[in-house]
C-alpha cells in the first residue's frame, strides 16, 4: 500500500508542545499528537471500496493483515504522526469550553486525483480531550455511523465518509440508557474521512482564549487550503470566507429537510467549516412527518435540535461562528448582512426544495400557501414521509390521491373524516396546480423520485444490523449498505426496505430514540 502523504494540516497549525497523553487544557495549539491504543484482536467487518478508491487503497490491499491493523490502530502507516484537534464549543446553546476529539484521532493526510483526505480513526483511545471518557466506541454506535456516512453520500447530502468498520476485540462499558446500569458492550472502530474535520468551535477556542494570532492563522490555512477561490488573506477575503460557509450551511441543512433527516446533537463543535455532515450520533429520519421530532433523549424537554428547528440553529451557530471571526475582522455591519441573507435565502431555497418535492418545477404564487397546507395536514395523523413523498410521484387526474398515500398512514384504519375531507381536498388543489407544469408525466415522475429517495436509513433497521452483529452475523451491514448506495432506485428485490417503521419498532431502544452513550 503506497498512499501519497501530506501534511499540511500539521505543518501549518501550532502543535501541541506537551507530549504526553494526559487529560488537560492545550492552549496555542491546534491539535495534539497522540497514538491510537492498540487493539486486543481487531477485526474488519466492513469496507467502502469506494472510498478506499478515492485514496488510491486497491481492494485487495483492503483485505490486507496492514489495512487490518492501520484502521483499528495497531500500526502506523510510515513517516505519519497521528494526532487529535483542539476545539470548543457551545453545547446545548451554552458553552462548554475546550473540547476536541476525545476519541478521534487523525492517522494522516492523503492526496489522490487532487483531493485531499484526511483519514481519522473514532473509538482509537483516550486523547488530552478524553476528559473523563475513556476514548473507546462500542460496535451499535460505530455501525450506525458508517452506514449513516456512506449512505448519505449517495443521497447527495454533503458529508463526512467512512473508509471502514471494525471490531476492536476490547469490551467497552456502557451506561446506555443514563439509567445508572452500566453494561459492557463490543468495542468497535470506524475510520472516518473528509477534506477536513474542521468544526466551528475551532475558531472559537482561540477568540474564547483571546489567541487572535492563531486565530488568524487557523483562517489562513482553511481558505489557502479550502476555499483558494478567495485568494489572499485580507479582512475582505475574512467576510467572503463566512459568507461561504453560511451559505455552505444552509445548503447542507436544506438537504436535511428534504430527506427528513435529523442531526440531533447540533452544537457548535459539530459543526463541519466545510458545511459536511459530521459527528453521526443519536441521529433518525422522519418517520412520521413531524416538525417536533427530535432522536435525543438528551434533547426530550426543550427539543432545542428538532426537525423543524435545524434551519435555526444552523443559524445561531454562525452567530457564535461569527463571533469567533470578529477579532480579526473587526467589523459588526457585513456579518449581520451575511447571516441576515442566510434569513432570506432559506425562505427561497426551502420553498424551491418543496417544489421540487411536489413536482412543481415552475413558480407560482400560491405555491407557499400550498405547501403549508400539505405540512399541516400530514401532521393531522401520523404519515410516513418517506413513503409520502415517493408515492406522491405517481398521482395522476385519474389516480385517487388518498388511495396513492395510504400505505404512508400508521393507522389507516382510524382516519377520521376530517382528515379524509382535508387531503381530498388538498388533492383538488395540487391536481390543480398540476395543470400548470409543462413536463410529462413521466418527466415528472423522474424528477420528483431524483428528490425524494425511496431508502433511507430508518433507526429500525439500523438496530436489526447491530443485533444481528451482536451475534456474530454481519450479513445485515453489507446488505444495508448496499440497499443505500442506490437509494433513489427502485430495487424491486429490495422491495421490503421500503415500508414504513414496523409497530414493534415504535418503543425499542435504539429504534425511536437514542442517547449520546456510544
């Protein structure tokens, strides 16, 4: 295996001048360098050959005992010194102070077919940023992630991605449930890889240090090395530089809405510069259309990172964002009118995302009204909305519409008259404002099912691949992972993944909600 390494992160960033591997606060750096543990017999279960392509690893060499061993930890790839990044963060809308990977640690830097990668193992050992945390992942929550990060992927979501998953052969113990009944679990590794794994809250742990040197240099790098199209450093080049990522931001955060996906954990240190999916915890899609819904338990009473509040959030974050760069722009005026744009462009690019979710690839006027009766009346009982949104494609003048949708329904079988009367009438509406599109049918049809996937990684099926893995059976992952890397297809033979969340389903751990414990 000959990789093409680099460096630059590293040569470009302050280091951490304390060697040791001891928990503490690491100030004038960026990041730390640190080995991974050694495993105590690591297994790899699972590989994206795709994106062991895109750092010029063959699929053979993937089989190798030195793959093995470079993504569960045990070896170094040559000359390369691994390291875990310095950040903070604002967590929950309060901050937290210093953070960083407390148990990601970056292997190395890969250029392929000029891309640069940076390779990260998650669950390899305990960093200065471990805190009180051991650094360590358990198998539930690193299969969850490697599905997640490819799957979303090929659902066209800006995201981090996964080389690979593995089992560490270490036993892990884990509260759960937060209930005070601990439990040892399978220890688990994913490589994780990006362009960069730079977050938001590592710009602010300098201005929260007032570090402004490396603040700007940290700006530096991330435009030289991210956004080049902006040329030198200049407080100008500083305000594009926040106007990319906001707009960055919100494209990632309208592609959240369109497949019903929900981050959960939206603090400011999970959040990517590069405006990419990062940090896949208590995450779901919707399965019920309900703007309310959020995966977190953590997040049960306020629901702070709920469906319908991303778009939010993804603002106050490039508030606190933008507070991180004022030190070295200096300058209140242009990144209000950067994060008041924000504001208007995501009423137009959601309003666009639902059009294209309806077929409606023209713009008129009572579009809105349109779309804010059909989120009303999905709520008025609980309707699947991946199943909704597929289905929908196929109305016709001649199609009955409730008919179309009722295998979205959870209770088909209680549907009140009202909400039968409301969705005949909004049928009326929408065949209506069919009459006003110039495409066919079946241009249509193609459009909308390029939108709307019919796969998704639905917590239920999630859990049945950890259960099954639990138990030794790993058939589930790779079948799961290659049902998601087509999911706008049809896939016939793949027909029962497309149905709506199974009623045993409603209630299980690791099917409904889920914890931060992982």
């Amino acid at each position: 295996m000959k990789l093409s390494i680099k460096n630059k992160f590293t040569e470009e960033n302050p280091a951490d001048p304390v060697a040791e591997n001891t928990r503490r606060q690491v100030e004038n750096a960026a990041y730390s360098y640190v080995l991974p543990k050694k495993t105590a017999n690591p297994k790899v279960l699972h590989v994206s050959l795709e994106m062991a392509t895109e750092l010029s690893i063959s699929a053979k060499e993937t089989t190798s005992e030195f793959f093995q061993d470079m993504v569960t930890g045990n070896q170094i790839y040559p000359n390369t010194k691994p390291y875990a990044m310095c950040y903070a963060g604002h967590q929950f809308g309060n901050w937290a102070g210093q953070l960083g990977d407390g148990r990601a640690i970056n292997l190395f830097e890969v250029e392929h077919q000029d891309k640069n990668w940076k390779v990260q193992l998650k669950g390899a050992g305990e960093t200065p940023y471990s805190r009180t945390a051991d650094g360590l992942a358990v198998l539930r929550s690193s299969v969850r992630e490697y599905l997640c990060s490819e799957a979303m992927f090929h659902l066209g979501v800006p995201t981090t991605r996964a080389l690979s998953l593995s089992l560490s052969g270490d036993a892990v113990l884990r509260d759960m449930l937060y209930d005070g009944h601990p439990a040892y679990e399978k220890g688990a590794i994913v490589s994780r890889v990006a362009p960069s794994f730079l977050r938001f809250g590592s710009f602010e742990i300098f201005t929260a240090r007032g570090d402004t040197k490396n603040l700007k240099g940290l700006v530096d790098y991330t435009i030289k090395h991210h956004f080049p199209q902006l040329g030198e450093a200049s407080k100008e080049n500083y305000i594009q530089f926040f106007k990319e990522v906001t707009e960055r931001t919100l494209e990632m955060i309208i592609h959240w809405q369109r497949v019903g996906f929900v981050h959960g954990v939206m603090n400011t240190d999970n959040m990517s510069i590069l405006g990419l999916t990062i940090d896949f915890g208590p995450y779901g899609w919707l399965e019920g259309f309900d703007f309310g819904w959020t995966p977190n338990t953590t997040d049960n009473q306020h629901k702070r990172y709920r469906y319908g509040n991303q778009p939010n959030i993804g603002l106050w974050n490039l508030y606190q964002l933008a507070n991180a760069l004022y030190p070295i722009i200096e300058e209140v005026a242009p990144l209000e009118a950067v994060l008041h744009q924000y504001k208007i462009d995501f009423e137009s690019k959601s309003l666009n995302m639902m059009r294209a979710k309806l077929g409606l690839f023209t713009e008129d006027p009572a579009d809105l009204n349109l779309i804010q009766n059909l989120e009303d009346t999905l709520q008025l009982t609980e309707t699947d909305m991946t199943l909704f949104f597929r289905n929908l494609s196929r109305f016709t003048s001649e199609t009955p519409g409730l008919k179309l949708i009722e295998a979205a329904f959870y209770d088909l079988e209680n549907l009140s008259k009202e909400v039968t009367t409301r969705w005949n009438l909004w049928f009326v509406t929408y065949e209506e404002r069919l009459q006003k599109e110039t495409l066919s049918q079946e241009e249509r049809i193609q459009k909308m099912n390029a939108v709307n996937p019919k796969y998704v990684l639905r917590n239920y099926m999630s859990q049945m691949a950890i259960d099954a893995a639990d138990e030794g059976d790993y058939a589930l992952i790779d079948e799961l992972f290659q049902l998601l890397k087509n999911p706008y297809s049809e896939q016939p033979e793949k027909e029962k993944w497309f149905a709506k969340r199974p009623e045993w389903a409603r209630d299980k751990v690791g099917c409904s909600r889920l914890s931060c414990s992982s």
